[in-house]
C-alpha cells in the first residue's frame, strides 16, 4: 500500500520540511478563503494600497475580518495538526511553512520556532505605520467604538491597524523567503499538504525541492500543477491520513 511506504519513508527522514495550504484547516471548520461561505461570498479583496488611502476600503475590511476572525479564534486543531506536532515533538520536523493564518499549527502543537506563517497571522493585528503588534480580540473588541478604523494608540502615531497577514499587493516578508529556501535545502523529505500549490513563492518550494533531489509527497483533495514531480500524490482527508502515517 502507497500508505504504508510513506509511513515507511517518514520513519527513516529526519529533517521534514511540511508546507500546508487551507486544505489542512478545512476539516477544522475554516473555509478556503478563495471560496468563502454564506454573505462574505461577494466579499471583495481589499489591496494594501486601498487600506492605505480609502478608509471606507479600511472600515469594509474590517466589517468582514470581525465576521471570519472569531470562528478562526474559535477553531480547534484537527487531527491533521496534532500529528504534525507530534512529528514535532519526535524531532523529525525541520520547518513548517504555512500559508494558513488561522494560528492552528501553533493549537496543534508546533513549536513557534519552527512554524514560518509565510501569510502572516489573523490572531495579531498591526500598526501600519510603526509595526506595533496589538491582540486581534482586543483590536475587534474595540471596532465598534472607533466606527471600524481602528489606530495605532502609541503615542504620536495613529498609524492605521490591520491583522497581521500579507494584504493582496503587499510583499512577503523578505525573512520569511530567507527561511523557507533554507527550509527546503536542508530537508531530507518535502511533504506538501493541502495546497493546491497555485500560488507562488510557496508553490515554487516543490520545485526547488524536487530538482534537488528530495523526495516529495503531495497530499491534496485535488490535483496541482505540481502532481507530476511528486513521489507519491494522495488525494486522502488529511485529519484520517497524517496520524496514520505520521505515527
Ligand atoms: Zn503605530
């Protein structure tokens, strides 16, 4: 069985480099946010210059992030996340490279140091202008009183606050990059999960991985542009299938 050969190679690699998509967090309650549910369907993405100038662009983003942040508060790790803190706590996981800004890696049981939230995380919030981070429930708690535009309380800024993720138009943070190709270089196993690895740099990862001569095992409901490097590509829950060959 293909199961039993990747348990089999996870058993024998010792520094596993993981990158996870939105596909991980699906079974934890969280829609892929490139297909919200229910009203924030028609939602509209808002780009880093449009915060920056519009403050109705500002106060429309914040109406929808005080609709998504709490149910992400809320969510709880699913098995899929416990197992790749276990792989953690065994030290076999080299890195986790995510572009989930739901904090669950972290709920499941990762070590900060090796989590890299290439999209940045929706439990903070931050000044735009001096980069004060401040708690996402405090932030919301607060959106009402300050009309949805919310500022920076330093003194003398009053910068513009925005959670902590990678806006649309926005870079990724140069640091974050500098990590994730050590990440992959160093790694003796890449395992993709849950991405449908269209969105680059974090797609480019497989790549990289592939041409230098890594093993890598994608796990993903549907197929990606990258199936075809991969060793083996399975298409299972990841909640059933990683504490089966994580284990
Ligand atoms: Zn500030």
């Amino acid at each position: 069985m293909e199961t039993d050969k990747i348990k089999n190679i996870i058993e024998k690699s010792k520094k596993i480099t993981i990158l996870t998509g939105a596909g991980m967090s699906t079974e934890s309650g969280i829609a892929d946010y490139r297909s919200p549910a229910g009203i924030w369907e028609q939602y509209k993405a808002v780009t880093i210059q449009e915060l920056g100038s519009d403050i109705q662009k500002r106060k429309y983003y914040w109406r929808y992030k005080a609709e998504t942040i709490p149910g992400m508060i809320k969510a709880e790790p699913n098995a899929g996340h416990k197992a790749i803190g276990e792989l953690d706590k065994q030290g076999k996981l080299h890195y986790l490279l995510t572009q989930n800004i739901d904090g669950l890696h972290e709920k499941g049981g990762v070590s900060k140091e090796r989590i890299v939230n290439l999209h940045g995380t929706n439990l903070e919030a931050i000044c735009w202008s001096c980069k004060k981070v401040y708690d996402i429930e405090k932030t919301l708690a607060k959106l009402e009183e300050c009309d949805y535009d919310p500022r920076c309380e330093v003194e003398g800024c009053d910068g513009f606050l925005k959670p902590n993720t990678v806006s649309f138009g926005q870079n990724l943070n140069p640091d974050h990059l500098g990590i994730a190709g050590k990440a992959v270089a160093e790694c003796d196993l890449f395992l993709a999960l849950g991405s449908s690895l269209a969105v680059h740099p974090a797609a480019s990862f497989v790549e990289t991985a592939y041409s230098s001569q890594k093993p890598v095992i994608i796990i993903n409901r549907d197929p990606t542009p990258y199936d075809g490097l991969a060793l083996y590509k399975l298409t299972n829950s990841l909640a059933e299938i990683l504490p089966e060959i994580m284990a």
